[in-house]
C-alpha cells in the first residue's frame, strides 16, 4: 500500500469538494441546521397542556382543586365553561387537550366523608402525550385527596393535621432525578441529536462524493490507474470522515454553549468514541455507494437507512427498554443505539471507559465489518 497515492487521491477529493462550492456549504450548513432544527422544534416535555374546566359545584373546595391545575407548569388554564356540549367542540377542534368536570354537592360530599366523583377528559390522539396528563391529573387528584382527608380527620378528632399525616402516611417518600434534575429533554436531547446528524449527514457526503464519479464517468480514471482498491478507498473516505469529525465538533459546541447541555465525563473517551462513531457512518455511506449507481438512488437508499434507523432504533428519541423485544434487537444489530449510551453516560452520568468499553468494541467492530463488506463489493473492473 503506498502512501502516496493514497494522499493524492485524498487531495484530489479534496479539491473536488472544495470547487463544487454547494456541496461543500452543504457539507457544513446541513448537519448544524438539522441540530437546531431537531433541538428548538423537538421537545418530549409534556407543559402547558391546555386545559379547561366545567365547574358545576363552585364552592370553595372545587375552586382549590382547580387551582392545584391552573398554578401547575404543566397546565395552561383557558377558563371555565358553562355547558358540557362545550367540552366536545373544544376537544374536537384541538384547543384543549384536557377538561375537568366537578358535579354539582363535591364540596358537601367531601365534608360529610362521602366519594365525590369528578370527571377528567383527555385527548387521547398522541397517546405518549395523554398518558403523561393522566399521570399528572392523577397525581394532582391525590394530592388534593390527601389533604382534604387530613383537614377532615383534624377537624374529627381534635388533633393537628400534622399528627394526622403522621399516623395516615408513616413512610416518608424522598425523590431526587439523578443526571438530569431539571427533568427537561433540553438538558438530554441535544447531545443526543448529535448521534442522529451523524448518522445521516455522514453517510450522504459520502454516497454523494463516490456516487457522483460513477455517474460522470471520472471513475474510469481510477480504473486504469495503478491504484489498488484499499488505496482508492482510504483516500476516498479521508476527507468524508475529516469533515464528519468537524461537524461533530460544531455539534458538540452547540449542545454544550447553545443549549446548555452539562458536559460531566471525559473528553477524551468522548473524542475516540466520536472518531470511530465518525468513521463507522462514513464507511456506511461508502457500503451503499458500491451498490448503486445513480446519486438519487444513493440518497433515497440513505435517507431511508439512517433516518428510519436513527429516528427509532437509536434510543434518541425513545428509551430501547421501552421498545418490544423484536424491535430492541434490530436496535442491538445497529451502531448508533451504542454511542447514543455513551454519549448519555459522558454528557450526563460521567461515566468512563470501565463502562462503556463494550459499546466502543461494538462500534470498532461494526467498522470494520464495513470496510471489509465494501472492500469486498468495490471492484475496479467496471460494470457492464
């Protein structure tokens, strides 16, 4: 293997890249317009769900349980309504999300020791969505329960509300978020785009860039040259895989100054896991590249491949955990669900290699399975 072509076949590339001025704006401009995009448009936080309510009692025990909502960050109150039909067309034209309807005696019946039922309607269309409101208008009900029962059993025996929470709750529940106390995706989901860009923008600057000398007929130079194929191949991807490791700076810089993601782990376990991560999407793009012929048919095959896989079997935007057993094993056969852990456990859990070595073998060996996959199909015989 000489060295030295395959340095002049790097610069070449490199001079390719360089005259086609859009390709190389775009080589820069499209991974970090995809972070912002994805980071400001993308939110899994479920806030300022609008809600609103139909009031049947209005006593003063209803007005206390609805503003245990509307003095909630995760509500946004629009008022109360003065019919039931009302809740329908709400809910059907999407202004709100969730409704609440307190009957008529709910004040009497919590003071005479009796069930007061209230109604709590959710839309249910994005079911991920509604299920968080239930949790919350549970917990809100409950709590509001607790404190009714107190009150009502301190006024009954005589005793002070706390001696009564003492004896109805002995156990003393402490909870602390570890990694993420805020328990905003902001802190969570930038650094984790990173793995998403990635995995798209580096295997198409790649397809593009080999793909591109089939279709104008520039590879037949290679073909009759001295160029063996790993010399061809390692110049080819040198500056496919320089420009993937830039990007992946700027996307760091970005999650960390633009979007205030905490940075807890080492820098150097998360540069090597970055490099080879890197290199594994870039040979991706040249493993497509070998199989076809045209550069739309390049782009379509990619753009299938690594958004599908990556929107879904990365753990980016869904916990692998939550997935079912089929679908958590085509994650376990991808590389990006194996830097998506270790970007979570250097940005959030500091957690180092002792931990992490595993998802860094796996990546090692997924790239080399790659080149030695796209070694074997590139050919310099051309086909007919």
């Amino acid at each position: 293997m000489n060295h030295q072509r395959i340095l002049a076949v790097a610069k070449r590339e490199w001079r390719e890249i360089y005259r086609d001025r859009l390709f190389l704006s775009l080589a820069f401009v499209f991974p970090i317009t995809m972070m912002l995009a994805f980071a400001y448009g993308l939110s899994l936080d479920v806030e300022d769900i609008p809600i609103a309510v139909l009031d049947q009692d209005r006593s003063e025990l209803s007005r206390e349980y609805i503003h245990r909502f509307t003095d909630s960050r995760y509500f946004n109150f629009l008022g109360y309504l003065n019919h039931p039909d009302e809740i329908d067309e709400l809910l059907t034209t999407q202004r709100i999300r969730a409704a609440i309807v307190i009957p008529d005696h709910f004040q009497s019946n919590l003071q005479e020791g009796r069930p007061a039922p209230v109604q709590h309607l959710l839309d249910g269309t994005f079911t991920t969505r509604a299920r968080t409101t239930k949790g919350y208008m549970i917990a809100i009900t409950r709590a509001f329960e607790k404190d009714v029962v107190i009150d009502f059993l301190s006024q009954r025996l005589g005793v002070s509300p706390q001696q009564v929470t003492e004896q109805l709750a002995p156990i003393k529940v402490q909870v602390r978020y570890l990694y993420n106390q805020a328990v905003e995706s902001s802190q969570s989901l930038p650094p984790r785009l990173i793995v998403l860009v990635l995995l798209v923008a580096s295997p198409f600057l790649t397809v593009v860039g080999i793909v591109r000398e089939k279709e104008n007929g520039s590879i037949y130079n290679m073909y009759a040259s001295n160029t063996s194929r790993e010399e061809y191949l390692i110049g080819k991807l040198m500056p496919y895989a320089s420009i993937a490791a830039i990007n992946a700076l700027l996307l760091w810089a970005i999650a960390v100054w633009v979007f205030q993601a905490p940075f807890k782990g080492s820098a150097v376990l998360f540069i090597s896991a970055t490099l080879l991560y890197v290199l594994c999407t870039t040979v991706i793009g040249l493993v497509i590249s070998v199989f076809v012929r045209t550069q739309v048919a390049g782009v379509l095959i990619t753009a299938i491949l690594t958004i599908v896989g990556g929107m879904l079997y990365s753990g980016v935007l869904t916990p692998v955990s939550m997935l079912s057993e089929d679908n958590q094993l085509v994650c376990h056969l991808l590389p990006a669900m194996y830097y998506t852990e270790i970007v979570d456990g250097v940005f959030l859990r500091n957690v180092g290699l002792t931990v992490l070595w595993p998802n860094l073998l796996v990546l090692a060996a997924y790239t080399v399975l790659l080149l030695i996959v796209g070694y074997a199909k590139f050919t310099k015989r051309p086909k007919t």
